[in-house]
C-alpha cells in the first residue's frame, strides 16, 4: 500500500540534537502537545503495519478529522504562550508542535504565521532549523512555488518508484543550503526516503 503521508514517518529525521540544559519552562503544556501528537502519529503508525487498502483510506480520513480539530487547539496556545520553543516545553515537544503545524495543510495561513514565529526562534536557537526547513518546503509546494530545501518528494519511475525532490529553486546550490542548517546532502536524504519507502510498501514475509 502506498501511504500519502509519507513526509510524517520521517519525522524521526527531523529531530535535533540538542541537549537539554534546563527543564521546560511549562510542563503541563508540554504534555498537553505530547498528547496531541501521539493521536495525530496514531493513523500513521497503523497505516505502516500494511492493513488493506480500504482500512488504509479509512485511517487517512482519521487522520485528516485529526489535523482539523488539532488546528483550534494549536491557536489557543500561540495566543496563550506565544510559540512554544525548547526552553518553554522541551526539544521533544517542540518538535511534537511542529509536526502538528506541518499537519495543518487545510489552514495555509496558519502555517505561514508559524512560520514567521518560528524564524526567530530558530535564530535563538530555541527551534530546530530542519524543522523550519520542512515547513518552509511544506508551505512553498502548497502555494504552487519551487522549495528551497527538497524535503518535498514524489515517487516516479517502476515499481513503488524512487524518491526525487518535487519542484525545487536554483538545484545546483540546495546542497549549500541544506549543509548551512545542518542538514545531510539531497542525495543522503533521497536515499533515506528510499529505504522508509521500501519498508513502509513491502508486504511482510508471508508465515509458512
């Protein structure tokens, strides 16, 4: 079964390494996007154990009411707390608010204001700049421009097909661009999709 979603089971790629030095200045709120990020993972996560199709596409609609009733909840805390970075709920949960940001495709001018609360952040250091990468990609390909990044990929060719970045700005330098945010080379990162693709569309050996 081929997954549409394909962008949220590397989320695991898109953590940081950055040590805590400090515990999060709102712990309850940490845990409160904990939770919400542990529904929105949950479709996925079911999607990936290879159920049939019509369970497939049953889960994608979960997954999409998710993102919808997610989106509210995410507004209430930016008004609350303004853009919850590592010092306020922790790398782990600021990563987690990302990701339900990146999930907010119905609400495109959400995620542009997310994304101008996070730059400066990311600036401080208070937010994971490969996460900013994947959103700035994320809200280029649904305005119909090229990414900057090619975190953004479609599957061509026979088969269950290869990873290649969809439309992307000025290719020959993206290398140059990844590297200045930390980020592994296109080439790196395509052979990455590959491997997470393969897994995720190869049934299981079948039990004699």
């Amino acid at each position: 079964m081929k997954l549409p979603a394909l962008a949220a089971a590397l989320f695991s790629l898109s953590t940081t390494t950055l040590a805590q030095t400090a515990p999060p200045r709102y712990p309850a709120l940490s845990r409160t996007i904990d939770s919400l990020a542990v529904v929105d993972q949950w479709p996925m996560q079911r999607m990936m154990q290879q159920l049939p199709d019509t369970a497939g596409r049953n889960l994608e609609g979960v997954q999409h009411v998710n993102f919808a009733r997610h989106q509210p909840v995410l507004e209430a805390i930016i008004r609350r707390y303004g853009y919850p970075g590592f010092r306020e709920v922790g790398e782990k949960s600021a990563s987690n608010f990302w990701l339900l940001v990146q999930h907010a495709d119905a609400h495109p001018n959400f995620q542009r204001r997310m994304l101008k609360l996070m730059q400066p952040q990311v600036k401080a250091k208070n937010a994971s700049p490969r996460n900013y990468a994947y959103l700035t990609d994320r809200i280029a390909q649904a305005s119909g421009q090229p990414q900057e990044y090619g975190t953004q990929v479609e599957y061509t060719g026979p088969g269950i097909g290869n990873a290649r970045p969809r439309s992307l700005r000025d290719p020959k330098n993206v290398n140059k661009r990844r590297a200045a945010i930390g980020m592994e080379t296109l080439e790196e990162y395509l052979r990455m999709s590959d491997d997470l693709h393969k897994q995720m569309n190869t049934p299981p050996p079948k039990v004699q």
